[in-house]
C-alpha cells in the first residue's frame, strides 16, 4: 500500500474542489448548519484551515480538512470535516498523528454523531473527551 496524506495548499483550493474535494459538503451537512460547503471552501482559500488529500496509490480516496487549536493546556490537531466513502479512513490515522506531532500538537481531536464516533472509537482508538449539547437560545 502507497498511503499518503497531502496538505493541499490555500493556492490550490479551486483546482482540488474541482477534483472531489467539493464532496466535503456532504461533510458539512452533518454540522448542524455550522457551515456549509461553499463557506468551507472560502475558509480553505483564506488559509484557515488545511485541506488534506486522501491517496492510496496515486489515486484519491477521501479529502479531510483539519485545524490547530492552541488550547490553553495543549495544542491540538481538530479534524473538522472528512469524506472518505469506501476509502478506508482508519489507514490514515497515523499519518494524521505524525502530522499533529510535527505542528506541535500533543492530541488528535474531531467531532462526531453517535453512529460516526462509534467508527472512530473501534476503528481509530479515539476516545471521547466530552460530549457538546445544545438548545435554541
């Protein structure tokens, strides 16, 4: 296997959304209407956040977008958005933990809906932090 996680620059962002990376709006259906595809698009052109091509072999298989959080105790790596169907995500976990060690980041964190944390928690050995509730104000 030829695995390989690649940082796609805010440069590029136009030419990847071209190529699949626009599916990460299915991604973004799922955030309670936190953002939408076309804003998440803008935030990768403005260099806020870092889109990560998914290869296998030469060939894309999934796109994810990550962040730094310096949080007041530790720096964390928070992966905000992934598509990967079929892709075999889990493959790319130590990949995403080599890059988190180089940024300076001691955790690896994401968000998740119950049936999605469960994945993560058999697949990737995340484990939950905290759970985030809300109401309407």
């Amino acid at each position: 296997m030829n695995l390989e996680l690649r940082p796609v620059p805010a440069s590029h962002i136009d030419a990847a959304w071209r190529d699949g990376a626009s599916e990460l709006a299915r991604a973004c259906d799922t955030s309670g209407g936190e953002i939408t595809g076309d804003q998440l698009k803008m935030v990768l052109s403005r260099g806020e956040r870092t889109l990560l091509q998914m290869l296998d072999g030469g060939h894309t298989v999934g796109w994810a977008v990550v962040r730094v959080d310096q949080l007041p105790n530790c720096r964390v790596l928070f992966i905000t958005d992934l598509v990967a169907p079929g892709g075999g995500f889990e493959r790319y976990v130590e990949s995403i933990r080599s890059m988190a060690s180089a940024l300076g980041c001691l955790r690896v964190r994401c968000a998740a809906r119950p049936a999605q944390e469960r994945l993560y928690r058999m697949k990737c050995g995340f484990q939950p932090v905290y759970n985030i509730l809300e109401i309407p104000a």
